[in-house]
C-alpha cells in the first residue's frame, strides 16, 4: 500500500474498499489483512512477551480511592512503572469492577498527568473514571514519568533506537500497553471481559493503535489524538526527529513523496470495537481537522458495513487541543454504555 502525499493533500481519502453488497465483511476480512500487514512492517520489531510480575511499591488511601504505585516487567528487560487506582477503600475489594487503561498524553510526568493530584487541568481522567466506579491502570510510557532515560530529557527516544535499532517507540509503547492489560486482566478483582483505554493526544492514538492489536480493549476513547497524514503541515510528526520519533521510516517515505498508509486505516484495524473520538478545530498540534473529518466518515462507512454503526460515536467542536468537561461526560457515558450497561441489563 502506497499512497501518493500530494494526492492525499488534495483531499483523496482512502477508501477502505469493502462495497456495501453481501459478503462485504468478509471482503472487509482481506482488506484488513492487507491494513495490518503494513502497518505492523512499520511499526517493526515487537519484543517477546514476558510474564509481568507486579511488584507493588507503595500503597496510598485517597478520599475515594487506594492509589497503588506499581512496577512490572515487560519486553526488552525493561520495567513499566504505572499507578493502580482502586475504587473504595479495600486495596484487595471482593466485588468485580470494570477496568481502564489510562494513557497519558505528552507531559514529563507521564501516569501522574492522568492518575493523580498532579494533575492539570482537563486532564486527571484517571482520577474521574476510578470516582465512577472503574479499576484505573495508568501506565507511564518509554521515555515519561519514571521512565525517562537517564541523563535525557523527557521523550527524547534516541536511546531507545541505540539499544533497539529493529524495533519502534510504537511498537515499544504498544507492547508495554500489552503487558498493561495482562496485569489487568490477572487482577481477581477485575472483570477480565470489561476492559476499556482512554487517553488524550499520544494516550488517545495509543489507545486506538493498542485496539487494532488487542481484542481484550472492549472500548476506546481517544481525545485530540486522531490525524491524517492528508492536510498535516508537519507529517514528519510521525517519522524520525530529535525529539520522540515514532516510526522513523515515515521519514523515507516523505523524502519520496508517499506514505505507506493512512491513519482512519489504522483506526479501522479495531472495528467494530466501539470508539469514541473527539477532535477539537482549533486544535494546534493537530489543525487539519478537515481531512480528519473525511477520514473518520470513511471509518463510520465500515462501522455501519459491519452492522456496528452504533458503535461509533464521533464529535468536532470549537476547541483546542484539550479534553473538555462536557466531552469528558460524554466520553465516560460512552464507555459505560458499553462496558458496564449492557451488564447490568443482562
């Protein structure tokens, strides 16, 4: 799959090329399969699942919560650091509980950003989804939180690709958000089957990369982190840079004037996973709110093909890069719709 970053700039869309006639999942099936073998050839070397053995480092009563500060192993002899939000005050509760993976989007502090006092503005989700009731893991990402690598500032990923030339910072973070969702799911206090992922900016395309990945992520929620290649004033954001390179052959690509694919293709690899995307058109990190509205009509056509237009729900509105109270309400009542409802009701 190439396509021509010219032709994309003049608002040429990919199809996702399944018609609408009968058999159109299965013809979605080999469309699927063409989508990820590219993007995991990108993406590059996944390290070896390990067992993650969480080792619990400290534990802390919050008001409505116990905040467990935790560390496990995962790919590459390396350790996740992350904190364990608990709803009540039983570090060890009875009850089963939904789950949430909490991304954290670009800030030096990582988890703290999402799960606790530290937290800006707009962004303590973590906090907000573990008051209503969610078992909350916020794990910090390569190069964010504890994990920054010595001597460097954060999210500078130049060490990583000197110890790990064949592999990716997404790869990296998706394997690390694998390894996540194992210690998830092997918590006895956590319904293995209602697990979902949030996250803004880089936790928001985190979460739905992870989805295409992992069919354990029952529902995602992404704020401010879809963007298209097409219309992006800066596409080498996603190739090799001074700062956090994520697939740096992105840049070779540019340099000949394609890219090997587009993102609501991504995006499409966890259909019909219910998704929630929220994109704001004054964002400034990400300004070409245009092409990302076309895309994401591409991504609703497959969703309604697949009898799953329910499924997604997708807002634009007047703001920046930011996670709005509002959209946060709308955005945790999707979740529970389809991680605790459709529970209850049965």
């Amino acid at each position: 799959m190439k396509y021509r970053l010219s032709d994309l700039n003049e608002g040429n869309v990919p199809k996702l090329a399944i018609g609408k006639e009968a058999g159109a999942a299965e013809a979605w099936g080999q469309r699927r399969a063409e989508i990820e073998a590219a993007w995991r050839e990108y993406v590059g070397e996944f390290p070896a699942p390990v067992d993650p053995q969480p080792e619990i480092l400290k534990t802390v009563r919050e008001p409505n919560h116990v905040r467990v500060h935790l560390r496990y192993a995962t790919g590459f002899g390396d350790k996740v650091t992350a904190y364990l939000l608990i709803p009540g005050d039983d570090p060890a509760p009875q009850s089963l509980f939904p789950a949430i993976l909490a991304l954290h989007p670009t800030h030096a502090s990582g988890k703290a950003d999402v799960a606790s006092s530290e937290a800006r503005a707009n962004r303590a989700y973590g906090l907000e989804l573990a008051a209503r009731g969610y078992v909350v893991l916020a794990p910090d990402t390569i190069t964010a939180g504890e994990r920054i690598y010595e001597g460097e500032e954060a999210f500078r990923t130049a060490p990583f690709y000197a110890m790990h030339p064949t592999s990716t910072a997404v790869g990296k973070m998706l394997h690390d958000h694998r390894q996540s969702l194992d210690v998830l799911s092997a918590l006895p206090f956590v319904d293995a089957t209602r697990i979902g992922a949030i996250g803004h900016s880089l936790g928001g395309y985190n979460g739905f990369f992870l989805a295409g990945f992992d069919r354990r992520v029952k529902a995602v929620v992404s704020s401010c982190g879809f963007a298209t290649f097409a219309g992006d004033p800066d596409p080498n954001r996603w190739g090799q840079r001074d700062w956090f390179s994520h697939l740096p052959r992105i840049s070779e690509c540019l340099s000949s004037g394609y890219v090997p694919f587009e993102y609501h293709e991504i995006a499409a690899l966890a259909a019909p996973t219910p998704f929630f995307n929220w994109s704001g058109m004054s964002d400034r990190i990400f300004p070409h709110w245009q092409s990302a509205a076309k895309a994401l009509a591409e991504l609703g056509e497959l969703y309604r093909v697949l009898g799953a237009e329910d499924r997604l729900e997708v807002l634009f509105g007047n703001s920046g890069h930011d996670f709005p109270p509002t959209i946060r309400k709308a955005a945790y009542a999707f979740l529970d719709r389809w991680l605790k409802d459709a529970v209850e009701e049965g």
